[in-house]
C-alpha cells in the first residue's frame, strides 16, 4: 500500500473530535478541520481552488466535501 493510499485509508476511517464553541454561555458552533494533506487526498487542487464546498448528508450524517471553482465575489468575501 503507498504512503497516499495508507493516508487515505485512515483519513477516511480515522475518528475526530471537535469540541462545541461557548461564548458568553451560547453556543456558537464547532470547527470542522482538514489539513493541506488531507485534502489533497480528497483531491483538492490547492493551487487552483481557493474554497471548498462541503454538505452534511440528513439521513447519514455523513460529511461530504467538493473542490468549489466559484470566483471569490461569489462568495462575499476574500483571502486576507
């Protein structure tokens, strides 16, 4: 197995955890992360592709993440 189909195996298999964000006592969300080698093993060309689109599927609660070529003025807002 090759060290990019290894990493794969275990981005896919391996299990995160998030911790849920608290301001002033409210909820505010929680942070999902991917490094630059993870999505390279989604297939993301990061020299091309400045956003990632991704989904959570209702019946499966599975997350699903797609490269997004939408022109930054599409999405309201610009690298700093």
């Amino acid at each position: 197995m090759s060290h990019s189909q290894a990493h794969r195996q275990s981005l896919i298999a391996r299990t995160r955890t998030a911790r849920i964000a608290v301001s002033d006592g409210n909820v505010v969300g929680v942070c999902i992360f991917l490094t630059d080698e993870d999505l390279r093993e989604l297939n993301i060309d990061l020299h091309e592709v400045r956003y990632v689109r991704y989904s959570i599927d209702g019946e499966t609660s599975q997350l699903e993440v797609t490269e997004s070529a939408l022109p930054e003025r599409e999405h309201g807002s610009t690298d700093q």
